[in-house]
C-alpha cells in the first residue's frame, strides 16, 4: 500500500517506466537466458537401510496395529502333525512330500468337480521347510511353502506323459500322487497310473503348479500340454485348506511311504 | 489485446516468478533430489535377523527417517518407486498390499510406475487398493482398455519443483508368461520402446528440464528382452531411469551413452528396500558437458 502511495506520487512517465517497462524488460531478459539444464556433476548414492538405523514413529504406529494382526493370524495353529514329515531329497518318494502330492490330488478333484488322474509336487526345491511333529501354525505353512504358486489341470499326450516321467526320474526332486515308477539310470520304467500300466495311446490329467507348467524344474515340454483348468488356487491355500479338512475330521497329518518311486542304480 | 495491456501482463508474470526471500539472479543454481525404491516386495520390517542373506536390512519405518532427514536440508525432493511393490511377506497375503500403499503415503511418494507382481490379486485386487495410495502410478505402455483399470493410471506427470518441470513416464514388462491372463484381465503390453520415443517428444514439447522413466523392465539381459539398457540406447532424451525387476544392486550408477551421444544415467536398488537410491542434479543457465557421476562426501 505504501509503495503504492510513493509510486503515485512520481511524475506519470517514470511510473509508467517503473511500473510496466522495467519488470517487463527484465522478463525479457530472463526469456533470453538458456533454459535450465541439468549440470554435468552429478552425485549419487545407494544407502544400506537397516534395522539399527532411527525408525520413524509415525511409521512405525502405523505398522503397529496390522503386524498384531498378522502374529495373531500367523501364529494361529490349523492342525496337527502325527509325525514329523520330511524331504528326502534325490532319495525319490518321501513323507513330506507324498503328503502335499495326495493332497494337491485331493484338493483339486475337490475344486475342479471331476477326477483328475495324478498330480505332482516339486518337493525338493517347492517345499522349503518341514512339519514337525505337533501342532502346525499358519506360519509353518507360509515358510514351507513361500511362493504364491497357482494350480493348473493339464491333460497330456502319451508321449508328453512318458516325458513327464521321465524329467521325475532324472532330476529326483519331484513327488507324486496316484503313479507309481521305478528308476533305472535316469529313466523312468515300470510306469503305472491309477493302479493301471501306464499306457502310450491314452491321453492323462495332471494337476500341476504354474510354476512346473510354465517350464520350471525342467518341464519346458510340457508348453506342448493342454491347459484344460486354471484353479485359481494356490499351492499354499490347498495345503492350508486340506490341514484344516483333517483338523475338521478330528485327523492328524501323517506320511506315509508307500514305494511310488523306487530308485534302482 | 491492446500493447499496453500485454506489457502490464508480461509484467505482472514477471513479478509473480519473483518468489519472496529468493534471489532473481539469472546465474541461481536449482538444486534437485531424486530419491528411488524398487522391487520393495511387501517387506514392511526389516528382513528377519535370523542368519538369512540380508538379515536385519530394509525397513519402511527406518527409510521413512533417512527421507523425513533428506527432506529436512534438500528443498525439492522426488520420491520414486519402480514397481513391484506387493508380494514376498504375509503382509501382503493377509492385507492385500494396503499396508504398504499407506504407508508409502506416509512417506510422500510423489510417483510409482506397476510391477508385475502388482498383479499378483489380479486387477481387481490392484483396482481395490488404489484408495489407500494418494500417490499416482504412471504407466505408458499398458493398455487396460475395456478392464475395470481402464483411466485409473496416467502414462506420465509432470511435477513442479522451484522453477523446473520435471517429467516422470512409467515403463511395464511384458506381461505374457510371467502374469497369468485372468491376473492382468486382458491388459495389453505395448512395445516400450515405441512408447518411449513418444514419451520424450511429449514431455519436451511440454519444456521438461529432466525427463525421468520409472521402469519395470529389469536392468539387463544376456539375450534380446527389453531392458534398461535397450532403453538407454534406442531412445535418447531420457535423463535417469529408475529401475526394478532384476533385483539389480548397483553400487554406483551406470552412465550409458548412445550412439546419438545422449546420455542416461540408470539405476536400481536391489529389492526389500535394502537400500534407498539418491541422486542429486544441480540445474544451472549454462551449456552442460558430458555427465560425471560422483559419491557425496556425506554419508548417512
């Protein structure tokens, strides 16, 4: 306001310069000047965070509330093992992984209406911890199985069977359900399915991970396979579901092994 | 509009970019901070101590302090994350990623582009957690025409910081064989590259003084995928890109310079927030030569 009143009281012609002329001429100016760039020194550093760092409060409130929420639901026991199931990695068949096979088979028919003819688990590799004899928490199952691996149905030729077969016996990292077969070398004799000799003109159903199914573990072949169900059900949830099925029947966990895969070197 | 009146106006524009307290001197120096996450996979704690690779590193509530004591001595601060935000702790399989959408809030993320586990609850999932983040995604080459994402994200933004304009696009990988189809519900992957080039025109048509990509499309691969690096030497007239996917620790940043002779700086920080990526620019009127990058002094 005061400026205001000083600039009145200047002759019209200098207040016309200060007031228009001059802020003008410098946005002028300022026009002509090159654009900013950015400059050539650039400083840059990737910092380690860690826990021994000062924690945000406000973060740290924010967290509070769900991570109570989440030891309370992951600490939360679903059912209970007889036994303590266990992999027997490059052994062939195991009890921890026969389990999760039979009931990948036993959740899926479930889910998909229809029996399927076998399934199979990457249990050396897909089954990153064990059951230990007791009672099972949800956590257990979370650090066995970590990966949000989905559940497709896949029906294969004969010739893809006998593939599928025959990637189990190399790698010995595989279990199954509702087959049985014996390794010589690395390939796959004495094929049976369902009880019944495997045979090479029947085509076969398969409930499979996605991650197997997409080529993982070896089965890159198995793109050749028909894709007859995606589930959209994941790995973890029908072993969490099938654990709460027996809980419900008043049932333990147990393994057993029952020589679906016999090794002979 | 009569002389008169647009003297007044350009006048009264002038004056308007005269911020109080600040000097006018053309020669002033705009200094510029961009900070970065990538692939933070849900890891809200610290990773657990309990002898694992990286045990006891990340942390949202100990990256939240060392930005909340950049923020405190830098004036014009980006923070920026390149995807990949949801999946790897029971966090996001109980909560479904609102957790660490809020709390990235908290922390004033300015932008994060889509990663492909972002689709790990489908669109839907994606599509039900975007209240709780009050920060924009930015993709350019995902087309969700004709799904519930439709106009839910924007290719890019342009922020405002002191006197410059900064451009930020957002890049996606290609989402066959690694996002089942009734995940991405019909999204359509689009050439990156292709998209790129048009990014760069747009942001600067639109005078952009630092154009910056959020990418998702990994750092470098041994055989023909698109990457970074592709970016790098395909599109010139992008300045930084800040990527994700590979799980690329980089201890200092690449500076790539094409066969045009553009130079971009990229760089990723690994993942589970284990590390918190910083660039500084200071912007100045003079012709710039080639790019150095160099360590601060100061360490945290």
């Amino acid at each position: 306001m005061q400026r205001k009143v000083q600039m009145n009281k200047l002759p019209s012609p200098y207040r016309e310069f200060t007031r228009y002329f001059l802020p003008g001429l410098l946005m002028v100016l300022l026009a002509c000047s090159p654009a900013y760039t950015p400059g050539s020194d650039v400083k840059a550093q990737n910092m380690e965070v860690n826990k021994n760092l000062a924690a945000d409060s406000t973060i740290t409130a924010m967290i509070q509330p769900y991570k109570a929420d989440l030891d309370r639901e992951i600490s939360m026991i679903i059912g209970w093992a007889g036994e303590k199931l266990d992999n027997a990695p490059g052994r062939g068949e195991s009890k921890l992984g026969n389990f999760v096979a039979d009931l990948l088979l036993i959740q899926s028919e479930k889910k998909y209406g229809e029996p399927i003819d076998m399934a199979i688990i990457n249990a050396h590799g897909g089954l990153r911890s064990t059951i230990s004899q007791g009672p099972i928490s949800m956590e257990n199952i979370f650090e066995l199985m970590p990966f949000e691996n989905n559940m497709l149905v896949l029906e294969l030729s004969g010739s893809l069977t006998r593939q599928f077969f025959d990637n189990c016996a190399k790698t010995k990292r595989n279990n199954i359900a509702e087959a049985k077969f014996t390794v010589v070398g690395n390939k796959a004799t004495d094929i049976s399915i369902g009880g019944k000799p495997f045979d090479p003109n029947r085509r076969y159903t398969l409930t499979i991970s996605d991650y197997l199914a997409n080529g993982g573990g070896g089965f890159g072949f198995l793109s050749q396979a028909k894709v007859i169900a995606d589930l959209n059900y994941k790995t973890r949830d029908m072993i969490i579901d099938h654990i709460k099925d027996l809980s419900a029947q008043k049932k333990k966990a147990w393994g057993q092994l029952d020589g679906r895969i016999k090794i002979i070197n | 509009m009569n002389r008169r009146l647009f003297v007044k106006n350009a006048a009264l524009a002038a004056s308007a970019m005269m911020v109080p307290g600040r000097s006018v001197s053309r020669d002033r120096s705009i200094r510029l901070t961009i900070l970065h996450s990538n692939d933070m996979h849900s890891r809200i704690e610290p990773m657990p101590d309990d002898g694992r690779r990286y045990a006891g590193l990340g942390g949202m509530a100990q990256r939240a302090a060392i930005i909340k004591k950049i923020r405190a001595t830098e004036e014009n601060v980006l923070l920026l994350d390149a995807g990949d935000i949801f999946q790897g702790t029971p966090y996001f399989n109980f909560f479904g990623g609102e957790l660490e959408f809020k709390l990235m809030s908290e922390m004033k993320y300015d932008a994060a582009t889509i990663g492909n586990h972002d689709f790990d609850n489908g669109i839907d999932g994606l599509y039900k957690m975007l209240p709780h983040a009050n920060f924009p995604f930015l993709c350019a080459n995902y087309d969700f025409s004709g799904n519930i994402l439709h106009n839910r994200f924007q290719p890019y933004k342009i922020f405002q910081k002191d006197q410059l304009n900064i451009g930020v696009f957002g890049l996606g990988i290609e989402l066959k064989g690694l996002v089942n189809d009734h995940l991405s519900g019909g999204t359509r992957y689009l050439d990156p590259i292709a998209i790129a080039k048009e990014m760069v025109l747009e942001l600067e048509k639109k005078n952009c003084h630092l154009i910056i990509c959020l990418s998702h499309l990994g750092y470098k691969y041994s055989r023909g995928k698109v990457s970074d690096h592709t970016l790098a030497e395909q599109v010139s007239g992008i300045d930084l890109i800040i990527g994700g996917h590979t799980h690329t620790f980089l201890e200092m940043p690449t500076l790539y310079k094409n066969r045009e002779g553009h130079e971009t700086i990229i760089n990723q920080v690994g993942w589970a927030g284990i590390r918190l990526g910083r660039i500084d620019y200071v912007f100045n009127r003079k012709r710039s030569k080639s790019v150095e990058i160099s360590s601060p002094i100061l360490i945290h």
